[in-house]
C-alpha cells in the first residue's frame, strides 16, 4: 500500500465499532442515472446525501464490525477505487459531527451534552456569519399542519394550478397595462418612512403564507415538518418552515414541488394584490396591495426564485436537473481544476460527477459569485438611498462573505492542506503571484479613461422662429421651402385691441406732455411727479409700440422657411407669445451639442485629449471632431427629447413633464464641431460621443467611479 493510502491516525478508528443511529433512515435516490443514498436524520430534521464510494463504508455499518475490518474488505475487492484510511477518517469525522452514528456501548453523556452544546454554538457562529439570515426556531408546527391539511388540499391539485393560471395571467395583463403608475418612483416610495410601518406587517404576513405552503405540501407527500420559527431576513422579522424533509422524497417532481410552493403563493398573491390595486382609490387598501405586489414579484425574481442565489429557485433547479448539492459540488469541481493543472497535484481524487454536471458546474459556480455580489451591492444601494449607514454596513459584509473570507479560505488551505504538501510551493508561487499580479494590474496598468455621452446635430436658436407677441395669424408671408433672408418677413399676425391701445397710450402720451408743461409754470413737487407719470406714460406705450412690430414676424437668420403647419393651416390660429411658428434652416449644421452627466463633467472639461463620434443609425463608419464651446454651468433641461430615456437617450427624466426635457439630475452641455462629411445629416439626429481623457490605471478609475457614486446616491 502506497504512502498515500495509508494515514498515521488510523490506529485511534480502526477498533471502533459503528452504526446508524436508529431515527436514521436510508433512501435510495438516482440523479441523472446515478444512485445516491440519502440520510433522513428524523430527529434533527436534516437530510443528508452521499455517493456510492462512501456508501459502501456506510452501508456496513452494524456494530458489529470494526472500521478496520470494513476498510480491509473494501480495499481488497475494490482495489484501487477503495478509499484511503484518511477518506475514512473525515467520513467518520462527518457522520460524527453530524449526530448519524454511534459505537458499540453505552451512549457517553458527557459526550452528547457536549455535541449538543457544539450544535447550538454552530447556530449561533451562523447567525453571525450571516446577519441579513439570521434564524430563531420557535415551534413544531407537524401536528397543526396535520390538523389543516384538509382544508387546503383541494388547492394543492389540478383545481389549484388552473386557478393559478388564470389568475396569475390577470395580473400579468394588469400590470403590464400600468406599468408606469406601478413603476414610477419605485425606490422612494418603498422607503418612505410613512410605507415602512406597512412593509413590516404585509412581508411577514406574505411570507407566513409562503412557508406554510412549503409545510403543507411536505405533508401531502409524507414528510414531517418540525420547526417554524423566525428568519430576520436583511434586518426584516419573517416567517420560516424547515421543510427539508422533503429532500427525502424519492419522486423528483414533489421534491420541486415543495421547493417551488413559496414562490407559486407569493406569485398568486402579487397578482391578486395587483387587481386590486389598479382599482382600489388612494388610501390604505391601495397601499397594502401596492407593498404585496411589490414585494411579492420583486422577491420572486430577484432573489426567492432565482436559481443564482441558494433560495427556492436553486433548490427547484437542483431537483429538475438531478445535481444535488450544485453550489458546494460546483465549487470542489473548480476548486479540483486549480489544484490538479494548475498547482499540479496529481494524485488529487476527482468529486464523482458526471459529464453534463460537469458542464453545469463550469457555467454555475462564476454566475451564481458574480450575481450574489450584483444583488447584495443593489440592495445595500437600495437601502442606502435612505438609511445610509445601515446600507455601507450591508455592502461591507457582503464584501467580506463573497471575497474576502473565500479568499482567507483559499490561502489557509494552500499553506495547511495535506493534499498539497506535495506541491505546496508550487500552489504557494500561483496563489500569491497570482495576487500580486492582480493587484498590480489594478493599481498600476494604465487603461484608456473615455467618457460617454451623448448629443444632436444642433439647430442654431436664431433658426426657430417663434411668435414675439400674441395673436392671430393673418397670413404666411413665405412659402414653404422658401429661401428667405436675414430679417424677411415671415408670418403676420394680428391683435385687434393692440392697435386700439396703442393709439390710447400715444394720447395718454400727448395728455401727460400737456400737464407737465402746466405744472412747471406753477409749482415744481407737481412737475416732478408730472414728469415721472409721462416716463411711465411713454415706456407703456413703447412696449406696445414694439409689440405691434412684432406683429409682424421676421427671420433672424437667412436659410430655408419651414413652418410647423402647412401654411393654409396656419391663418386664423391663435399663437401664445413664445410658441414655435417655425424653422428657418441654413444650409447645413455645423456643431453637435452633447450632454454630459456632472460627474464627468470636470474630466471633459479639464482632461479632454481628443474627440469621436458616431451617428446613430450608421454606427460601423467613426469621425474624430474637436471642442467648440463649452457652457460653464450646470442645466435641467434637455437640448432635445432624443436625449432623454422616453426617447431612447440616456439621461432620465421627469415622467411628469410631457414634453419630456426636464432632467432628473442636472447636467453639462458642450459644443463639438461637426464633420465635413456629416454637414447634410438632419438636425436633430442623434450622435453617440466619446470624450478621450488619455490613460488611467484601473485602481483610480474604480476609486473614481465608486466616489462618485457616493456623491451621487448619498451626498457623502
């Protein structure tokens, strides 16, 4: 027997003499052709799962016989797939921890009072370890969910699901017709202290419903539900009902079944809650049915039924595809490749898998990292939008339990595994080097620092052409298409009491003249006061003096008339002094006005090393461009509705506004010049900018972006 094979530990199991506890049962299961033997420990409620290899040291297990004498027999039937006496010693290790066996003699009190007290301090080190779940069991709910269970049986059948399909499809339809009522402002109105006080009583009441359906379909099919308690659930008290007895179930489909319950109540009652608050008036009833379909649809695809994150939707993935244990699997699976070709520990022993899991493994284990990361950095944001210090303390925990406590792991089973003591220096080198070249790459590698934005093919202001007074229009003094010149005469409109009034003030005008020179022959108070009623006399009437010029409109810019209503539309219509009559177009544009959110305002203004551009619609064909103007302060208005989300841009803004041009953050606007070969695109069309800073390494553009998203969000 090779060195490796052999363990200098074994002389403290090989004597001992073990069995199955009696409230374990063995069941038989097959995954994708494979049998699996699956522990039910019926006293702690925990289900315990094991391929074939360690099965067949299990499965010996009698009192009887000793751990020597099974491993002897093993490892001379089995040759070289037989365990080695290490793999013993932690399969022992783990059936120990774990409460699933016992030795031949009198049970060890002290022993029991002492694994009993390991167990709830592993309960308490996992509450710490994981603060946003930590659980407080608090009942055994078997007998009263036996009571029940025929009162809700009919809803757990055929009758059941078809009144989910409707009823689900109604609310689908619902919402998508209200889609923007139901969206608009989604974050403030969740975290208004006001909505809060009803998060708190409709969540938990959700979620009761929620597991009681995992309890009740785990009773129909036999199992035993032994502890509801409270999950504290990212700080929120919530219901929780261990159903993993149903892990036992042999048939796959009632193992989904059970996995997927919460998620189809929480579904149903969403859409239910939807209905009724497309209908209900402002008020109470509208709020809660708001929260329940909010949190029921926000929780069912983001995070209770999505297979990324070890909620139902996992556990109804794994079911479906026969890979138990995918996320630990997936992990030793990876964590095997980087010993074995990487580090270069040949006699490492493979996890027993399958092809296609292999496959799943590969593309699971880097989705599932990076999308836990995605949704824990979103809700620490999330809540941070309004409880700063709470969410910075949710997004520091979750870098600790997705990075660096991993990253601890890894470099502690580099310097201490004895399955690397072969090659340790070799994994040192790779660990560490590995680390230092990261690093390095963040902190010094210079990588292009580019802005993005975007802008129109800008219509000089001199080009609209836009009533000066009110009035109606009397004729159109242009034709459309028209070549007209600087100051031609475009549009007449007329005001029939402007006239009028013109003439009264022009009298007034000659009335206050006649009194002034009354009043400096006679008293000089009266002509000083004579004198300021003829000045305010005289303004008045210059204002509607010019008012009636401006009755009359003009081109303040030669180039090409053309109005905004076919010109036989246009006589008769009232027009607000300000409104758009129409264009005169020059010959062709000559600069591109852009528009760059405030935080990368200062790059583009202090660090601008060059500029290109593309025209949507022909993005294949790139033009380089230059700086023209640049305006020195921050505006909310949008130089064009194309630059706005409802319009396909990039800048958010206000829902309210129908014009759709007020921003929701202010902004920079800058003026680049537009190339030759782009002088006949329309005005208006739509141009993707790119404003280059030079280079920059990573590090400093990571700090940038995280800082400003502080100011951002938190003002901080």
């Amino acid at each position: 027997m090779t060195e490796a094979f052999l363990s200098t530990l074994w002389y403290r199991v090989a004597e001992l003499r073990p069995r199955l506890r009696a409230h374990v049962t063995v069941y038989r299961h097959r995954y994708r052709g494979q049998p699996w033997y699956v522990l039910h420990d019926h006293g702690a409620g925990r289900v315990h799962r094991f391929t074939p290899a360690p099965y067949l040291l299990i499965g010996q297990f009698d009192g009887s016989r000793s751990v020597d004498e099974i491993w002897r027999s093993i490892a001379e039937t089995r040759d070289e797939d037989a365990p080695s006496q290490d793999d013993v010693i932690q399969l022992l290790s783990r059936l120990h921890q774990q409460d699933l066996i016992q030795y031949k003699g009198s049970p060890d009190v002290s022993e029991l009072l002492q694994r009993n007290d390991r167990q709830t301090r592993q309960v308490v080190k996992q509450n710490l370890l994981n603060p946003l779940s930590i659980r407080v069991p608090l009942w055994d709910p078997d007998a009263f969910l036996t009571r029940t269970l025929p009162f809700v049986q009919p809803l757990l059948g055929r009758f059941g699901l078809l009144l989910w399909i409707l009823v689900v499809a109604a609310g689908v339809l619902t919402a998508g017709l209200n889609w923007d009522r139901l969206t608009y402002n989604i974050a403030d109105r969740m975290l208004a202290t006001s909505n809060l006080f009803i998060t708190l009583s409709t969540y938990p009441l959700l979620k009761a419903a929620h597991e009681l359906m995992h309890g009740y379909l785990t009773k129909k099919w036999g199992g035993e539900v032994r502890e509801m308690g409270i999950m504290f659930l990212v700080f929120f008290p919530v219901p929780y009902v261990d159903a993993s007895a149903a892990a036992a179930f042999r048939n796959k489909w009632h193992r989904a079944a059970v996995s997927a319950g919460g998620i189809v109540v929480e579904v149903f009652v969403a859409a239910i809650a939807i209905m009724v608050w497309a209908d209900a008036e402002q008020g109470i009833v509208s709020a809660f049915a708001y929260n329940l379909a909010l949190i029921g649809g926000i929780s069912t695809l983001l995070v209770n039924g999505n297979p990324l994150l070890k909620f139902d939707g996992y556990y109804v993935l794994t079911d479906l595809l026969e890979i138990p244990n995918l996320t630990n699997r997936a992990n030793l699976y990876l964590g095997y490749l980087i010993q074995r070709y990487v580090f270069g520990a040949r006699r490492l022993r493979q996890t027993p898998s399958t092809p296609g899991e292999r496959v799943w493994f590969l593309i699971y284990a880097p989705a599932a990292f990076v999308y836990r990361i995605l949704i824990m950095i979103s809700i620490a944001l999330f809540v941070a939008s309004s409880y700063f210090v709470v969410g910075v303390l949710i997004a520091l925990w979750s870098i600790f339990n997705a990075v660096i406590k991993p990253l601890f792991k890894h470099v502690r089973h580099v310097m201490t595994s004895p399955k690397l003591r072969k090659v340790r220096r070799r994994a040192q080198w790779w660990t560490f080097g590995s680390m230092a070249v990261l690093a390095g790459l963040i902190l010094a590698l210079p990588l292009p620092l580019r802005t993005d934005a975007e802008g129109v093919i800008w219509l000089p202001d001199s080009a609209y052409v836009r009533a000066s007074t009110s009035g109606f229009v009397e004729r159109v003094e242009a034709k459309r298409a028209s070549s007209v010149a600087e100051g031609a005469p475009l549009v007449r409109l007329v005001e029939p009491t402007l006239s009028a009034r013109a003439r009264s003030l022009d009298a007034r005008v000659r009335e206050m003249r006649l009194r002034l020179l009354a009043a400096e022959a006679t008293d000089r108070v009266k002509t000083g006061i004579a004198r300021l009623q003829l000045q305010e006399v005289q303004a008045e009437r210059d204002r509607e003096v010019q008012r009636v010029m401006d009755l009359e409109v003009r081109a303040r810019s030669a180039g090409r008339f053309e109005p905004v209503l076919a010109p036989d539309d246009l006589p008769g219509r009232f027009v607000e002094e300000g409104q758009l009559i129409g264009y005169v177009l020059p010959d062709a544009a000559d600069r591109i006005r852009v528009v760059v959110p405030q935080e990368d305002a200062a790059l583009v203004r202090d660090r601008l090393t060059g500029v290109e551009l593309k025209v949507v619609g022909y993005l294949e064909q790139r033009y380089v461009s230059s700086m023209i103007r640049a305006v020195p302060s921050a505006v909310g208005t949008l130089p064009s509705p194309a630059l706005g989300q409802a319009c396909g841009g990039r800048i958010l803004v206000d829902p309210t506004d129908e014009a759709g041009t007020t921003a929701m953050e202010p902004f920079f606007v800058f003026d680049i010049a537009l190339p030759e070969a782009l002088r006949n695109i329309p005005f208006g069309t739509r141009v993707l900018v790119r404003f280059e800073h030079g280079n920059e390494p990573m590090g400093a553009q990571i700090a940038r972006r995280v800082r400003q998203l502080f100011l951002r969000r938190f003002g901080a």
